[in-house]
C-alpha cells in the first residue's frame, strides 16, 4: 500500500451563496433536456449562476480534434463544477471521445451511478432493486493508447496502476459508509488478466481491512453481469474497473424501467462533473420527447455536491410525486399517454414542495453531516517514497512482422541469434505457444512474440544487451515492430506466461 493523505471536505456556506457553474448544453437531445432541467433549477432555487461553455460536435467539426477549445477550459478549472448535456463524437477520423478527456484530464477519477427501480409506477421486473456502481474514470482500455502493429494487428494497451486502484475503491467503501451501504462487491476478470485485474482485486482485499463492518465478495465480471441482470437486488455497492463498469452501469440503468432516469457524478480531487448516463440520442433530437429525468437526477447530484441539499431533496420528492401522479415521457409509458420533455419539467416544477406518499421521500444531508467525512487520497508519484522492491530484468519480448517462415522455421532462425545472454523460451501467436511443439491445427496471422529470456549461465542482463539482440534480429532481415521488457518484482514475475507456455 502507498502512503495516503487525508482531506476532509468542509464547505462555506453555500445555500446562500450563489455558485457559478459551467454548463454546456451538448449535443442531440442535449440542449431539450438541459433548458428543461435548468427551468427546474431555477424554479425550484438553486443557487448557481450558469457560465454556458460550446463543447462536442459543432466544435470537432469546426476543426478542433479535441472537441473543447482553449476558453471552455479555463471556465471548467476557474468553477470547478461541470453540468454537461449529452455529446455527440463524431465517427472515425481520429476523433476522441471528449468524456473520456474531460475526465482524464481533469482527474475525474469516481463515476458514481446510483440504479434504482420505481416500482410500481415504472415498469420494471426488478421492483427491489437499490445499487450503485462505482466506476473507474481514468485508466483502464480507456488510456486509449491502440496501434496497428502489422496489416492484421491491432493492439489496445490496458492500463491499470495501484494508485489509480486505491483511489478508486478506498472512495468505494467511503461512500458505502457514508451512505449506510451494507455492502461492496468487487467485480474484475482475474482468472484470465492476472496482472491487471489481479491488482485491482488484490487492492480492494487490502483496503477490505480496514473497514471490516463492511460486508465484501467479488465476482468474476461475466458472471457478475448477468447476476446484475437477474438479481439486481442482491447487490448493494458494485466497484471495478473502467470499461466493466460503463457496460454494466448501462445494463443495470435499463433494468431499473429505462436507461433515461439515472444521473452521473464524476469525481476528482479539484473538479466535479455531473451529467445523464445516456448518449445524444440523434435520432430523436427536436423532437421534444425526449425523458429529461436522468439530468435531473444529475443536477441533484450536482446540489448535494454544492451543498445545496434542502434543494436537492425538493427536486427529487417532485420527481417522484410526478410519477406517482401518472405523468411521464414516452420512453416509461410503454405505449401509454406521455408528456414531452417540457411538460414533463413543468410538471416537476409544479410539484415543488409536495412529498410522494408511495415512495419514500427523500432527505438529503450535508457532507459535513454524514458520519464520516474525509476522504483518504493516495500520494502523487513526486510525493511517494521510492517503493521498496527489487526489480530484475529476465528478459524481453520481441515482436515480429512475419508472413514468410513458419513457426519452426522461424524459432530454429531466432535460436541461432539468441546466445550467449539469452535463450529463446517461446514464441506465440495472438498469446498461443506456436514453436517449440505447436500445433498445426493452431490459426496464425502475421504477429508473432518471440519471447527471448536469459540464459541459465548468465548473472544478470541490461538493456545494452537487448540492443545488441535486437541488432542481430535486424542484421538477419527480420522487421521487429514492439518490444516488452520481462522484469521479476522481488522475485515474483511481472508478465504473464502464453498460452500453453
């Protein structure tokens, strides 16, 4: 474990302080849904000032490959809180995705998604249903670090960090405690990513130490999926990793009546960002029926984030005494009389004040008044201790473009090239041992690790001798495209072996 700081949150006195936002309305059905929201807001009195940004499609194809200019950056890290319609990124051409930007860049490193079933007044198979997925924002498949390697090859690099694995799952479990949660279950797929997944698993056990009122489990993340899907209510916290937990908070969004009710908190140590969990939706924008109850949901999240919790709670009880009263947009009729995006916040607006009387009402409280009230950040990487482990180089991985030679004949040509300071241990193609011993039934393409470790009679090897290596694989005309060092972590290995290995 690394070293941690603790900060607790205290905050002016912001219900009577006016707080100015940065708000863009976004793409698609975005613009319908936030005026409505906003018109919610206003009547309802929140205290914020809105500071409207232009952000996503009109600004890619206005040039801007990033799809925030220069001016709407400065508004985000001067107010440091986010209210964001919906952004349409445009397909192909290089473009990426501006959430995943905003949030990376600004350290947003929490999506908090709360799933909840309003039974019996939206449709659901799941009446009992009450969790919240803990999302890692930052890391992940989601660097978006990807190359072609070799005309059939493509590779997408998963990173996952222990800081960035304590951060996320420590503000796990201080979530689940300040909020009551009874439990957390961890979801990863480890039993096949063992360094990945496996450190984030091994990192929500250590932490799991420290809060032993906590109920804990993990799941194998397909397993877990479909137990989302048949018995939500067996769950209560869900934490995992970034691209886990974007499909599985979209699944369990849905299965709650519609994907179209649940709000989205985006956390960083500096900057909040809060939002709907749903896309542009194009295919119904200007049509004003789209459901503006998920960036709702957002703005309360937003107001309880500002302190605003009389606010909040107003808002949230109207929502639920609308549905109560039978008003909804078409997406929870079914079929049923629906109101548009509009009607539906003013029928919100002309509920403020009252309380549903099926529905539990719903009260918000202060951050200052929860019982825990601090949030344990780890280090920076300039703030940490030098750790305390011996790494030891063990050898390399060498990547090939090869569409010539077989298995063998390429393995007997990479073994005479090998010595003195390594041996050739395997090669493998797309993670299958193919030489020494393949199979021919085994499928190859044109991508093959040859993985070169170091030789029994050698001490220790330095990466002037995985030059000379790789010169002499040159000098013998074969193209290396990648190259991956092999370490050994106090003693323990630190890649994985192939398949059949």
């Amino acid at each position: 474990m690394t070293q941690t700081q603790t900060m607790t949150l205290s905050r002016e006195d912001v219900t009577t302080k006016t707080q100015t936002i940065t708000v863009a309305r976004g793409d698609g059905i975005g613009p319908e849904i936030m005026d409505a929201t906003l018109k919610v807001l206003e009547h309802a009195g929140a205290n914020i000032k809105p500071e409207f940004i232009d952000i996503g499609e009109k600004v890619y194809l206005a040039g801007n490959t990033s799809g925030i200019p220069d001016e709407a950056w400065d508004s985000l890290r001067r107010n440091k809180v986010f209210f964001k319609g919906p952004i349409t990124t445009p397909q192909g051409g290089g473009y990426k995705s501006l959430n995943v930007t905003i949030r990376k860049t600004l350290g947003l490193y929490a999506n908090v998604r709360p799933n909840i079933s309003y039974a019996p007044f939206i449709k659901t198979k799941h009446p009992n249903m009450d969790l919240v997925i803990i999302r890692e924002n930052e890391e992940d498949l989601y660097a978006g670090i990807e190359h072609q390697q070799t005309p059939e090859v493509v590779q997408c690099l998963k990173l996952i960090t222990r800081p960035g694995c304590e951060k996320i799952i420590r503000y796990a479990f201080k979530y689940a405690r300040q909020n009551n949660r009874k439990k957390i279950t961890c979801f990863t797929k480890d039993n096949i990513m063992k360094l990945t997944d496996g450190m984030f698993h091994k990192v929500f056990n250590e932490i799991a130490e420290e809060y032993p009122e906590i109920e804990t489990e993990h799941w194998i993340i397909d397993i877990g999926m479909a137990k989302i899907a048949d018995s939500p209510q067996d769950f209560d916290v869900i934490v995992m990793p970034n691209l886990y937990g974007d499909i599985a908070s979209d699944v369990a969004a849905q299965i709650t009546g519609s994907v179209g009710l649940a709000g989205s908190a985006n956390i960083g140590d500096h900057v909040a960002m809060f939002e709907a969990i749903h896309g542009s939706a194009p295919d119904i924008a200007g049509k004003g029926i789209a459901n503006p109850s998920g960036l709702i949901h957002g703005a309360i999240m937003m107001l309880v984030h500002l302190g605003q919790v009389e606010i909040a709670s107003r808002i949230h009880n109207a929502w639920l005494k609308t549905l109560e009263d039978g008003i909804y947009t078409g997406d929870i009729a079914k079929g049923g009389a629906s109101v548009g995006t509009m009607e539906f916040a003013e029928a919100v607006i002309a509920r403020l004040g009252q309380k549903p009387t099926v529905y539990e009402p719903v009260e918000y409280k202060n951050e200052e008044q929860a019982e825990t009230n601090d949030i344990t950040l780890p280090l920076k990487a300039n703030e940490r201790p030098k750790a305390d482990v011996v790494r030891k180089l063990d050898g390399v991985d060498v990547f090939l473009y090869n569409t010539e030679l077989s298995p063998d004949e390429l393995g007997k040509k990479l073994e005479t090239l090998a010595g003195p300071k390594f041996s050739l241990a395997v090669i493998t193609n797309r993670g299958v041992k193919v030489y020494p011993h393949g199979f021919p039934e085994t499928f190859t393409t044109d991508h093959w690790r040859c993985r070169f470790q170091i030789n029994e009679s050698q001490d220790n090897i330095t990466n002037e001798d995985i030059i000379q290596l790789l010169d002499q694989i040159q000098q013998a005309g074969l193209d290396f495209i990648k190259t991956e060092h092999l370490y050994t972590f106090n003693g323990v290995l630190g890649y994985s072996l192939g398949q059949g290995q």
